[in-house]
C-alpha cells in the first residue's frame, strides 16, 4: 500500500499515513481537528538508475557457445 504525506494549513503538523489508492483522502488534522488536512505531493521512494539490466546480465553476444558448438 502506498504511503501519503498530509500536512495540516491550520497548524502545520505534518505525518504519512498508509492508504490504499481506493481509500477517500484525510481531511480532518488529527492534532487540532480542524478540516484542513490536505494530501501533499513527494518524490517517488526510490530511482531508477542505470543502462538497464539488458546491458548488464546478458553480456557476450557473439562469445557465448550455443549448444552446437560442444
């Protein structure tokens, strides 16, 4: 399940919370009750970086034996 950010306009208290992409939005600031806790934008967890796994696991191209060559 996915992680979101929230943070509160009101008083500015910040937490993540675990969601399903199909659960509603949290509005409502579980430090001052007040209706505006608003989800926030972040960065992906992780990156991807790198040629690619292609370039790296299969290597050889014309070196490598083929089962007739014995």
């Amino acid at each position: 399940m996915p992680i979101y950010a929230y943070r509160c306009a009101a008083c500015g208290y910040s937490d993540e919370h675990i969601q399903k992409m199909s659960d509603d939005a949290l509005h409502v600031c579980p430090a001052c009750h007040a209706s505006s806790y608003e989800k926030q934008l972040t960065a992906a967890g992780f990156q991807l970086k790198g040629s690619g796994w292609y370039v790296t696991d299969f290597k050889g191209g014309s070196s490598s034996k083929s089962p007739s060559d014995g």
